[in-house]
C-alpha cells in the first residue's frame, strides 16, 4: 500500500512538471506499532507417570513489526525556476508569497503562485479558470483594453504611466497549513496566519515553472515500482509456502 500510494505520488508530480507554478508534494513513511510475541506453553508435571498439573511457561520471542503506512503528504514550497516569456499578462513571485484568487461564483478565496494571468472577458485580471485575481486590498483588478501595461517589482499596476492598482502579495507564517485544493490553488486557514508580503519581489513577463526534479521523480518512480514487485513477490512466496503446509505437513495418514 505504501509503494502504491509512493507510485501515486510521484506520478502526480511528474504529470504536472510543466505546470506553471506547481509545487511538488512529499511522502512521509511511518513504521505501525510493533507487536511484543511470546511462546505460551505448559511444562509437564515433575514426577514421570502422575497426572500432577503441569507449569505454565511464558518465553518472549522477540517483536513483531505490523508494516508501515503513509503518514502525510506535505507540500515542498521551494522556489521554481524562473522563466522569461515577455508575456505582459504573466507574473512570478521570487519569495514565498502567494497570489489571491477569488472565484466569481462561489466568492471562495483561494492562493496560487502560478501567475499565468490574462485579461478576461469583463476587463478583470483572471486566471486562465477564471479566478478574479485579488489587489492588496482583496478587490477585482481592472485591466484596460488599449494602453501599455507595466508591473513593478511591489505589484503596482502602471497604466500609460498611470498607477490603477496592485496586485496583492501574501505570506504565512505556517505555510504547512495551507491545505491543497487541487491545481496549484490552496485554502488558508485561520492557523496560517496570513500577512501581506514584505520578501515577495513580483515580475512581470516571467513565469514560474513546478519545482518538481523530472528525473530524480522517474528514479522514485522505478524503485516504487520494483519495491511494490518485490512486496508481491513476497507475499506470493508466502502464500505458496502456507499451501505446502496445509497440503503436505497437515496431511495424514
């Protein structure tokens, strides 16, 4: 179960190695509770030929260990690889801030650090699902249909010269306590502790692509695969050994 959900795991990651701004996930491994087995036996009786009750006998064999399981399955939060694109609608964060994304239906907030933003169809700063991108105040971001757009360093929206807007930038100070939402989106908790970013730099036509190690993922991937064959094998083995038992040792005359 453990290679299986390892497997799983890693090719999530790999799948969504071009994706922009995804951040890889983790497999923590934890051993089951070990199991204490003893020998219970009963010594005979110390005189040859008297039904005299015998001695109860209790020897410790040793533990027993039960396997293990999957304990959690964090985030890596590490930096991506910048990307230029000159793209003007697409945004990197270099720091660990995220990007607040609201969608229009629900009114659910959630934080990406994928910026492959557009201009939608109602004039707003979208995502290509069509997520409102939040400002610094938690607002819609108006974006022109004509005029040259330029994005500082800070998320200052420039018009033609003009400052429109900002583009908000959060941090955490429990970043594990974001709680994935599937994509490059999570939801943050009151445990999170949100705040607006004072080491997140914004850049403009740059893309971030997944921190996730395409090779060092299919290396994980083969060794999860022959661990899982290994472990079939195995029980297998095992299997073929209980029938031997049952059809030849159990057998009798």
């Amino acid at each position: 179960m453990v290679a299986e959900a390892m497997i799983d795991n890693v090719a999530n990651n790999l799948a969504n190695s071009s994706t922009s701004g995804f951040k890889r996930t983790l497999l923590q491994i934890e051993s089951q509770p070990q199991t204490q087995l003893y020998r219970f036996q009963t010594d005979a009786g110390q005189v040859p030929d008297n039904r005299l009750p015998g001695v109860p006998v209790q020897v410790a064999i040793g533990t027993l260990g039960s396997g293990s399981d999957t304990y959690a399955t964090p985030t890596s939060f590490e930096q991506g690889q910048l990307y230029a694109n000159g793209n003007t609608y697409s945004f990197a964060l270099s720091g660990p801030g995220f990007f607040a994304t609201q969608d229009p239906a629900t009114g659910q907030i959630s934080y990406t650090r994928s910026g492959a933003f557009m201009r939608g169809a109602n004039g707003l700063l979208a995502t290509v699902d069509g997520a409102n991108v939040l400002s610094d105040g938690g607002q819609p971001i108006p974006m022109p249909p004509l005029g040259k757009v330029e994005v500082d360093t800070k998320g200052n929206v420039n018009v033609d010269g003009a400052i429109t807007a900002q583009i908000g930038t959060f941090e955490f100070n429990n970043i594990q306590a974001l709680q994935p939402l599937g994509g490059t989106n999570y939801s943050a908790p009151l445990s999170a502790g949100i705040h607006a970013a004072n080491n997140t730099t914004v850049l403009q036509y740059t893309e971030e692509k997944s921190n996730g190690d395409v090779v060092k993922s299919m290396v994980d991937l083969i060794n999860a695969e022959r661990w899982f064959d290994a472990n079939e094998k195995s029980i297998a083995t095992q299997d073929e050994a209980t029938n031997q038992a049952i059809a030849t040792v159990g057998r009798t005359s």
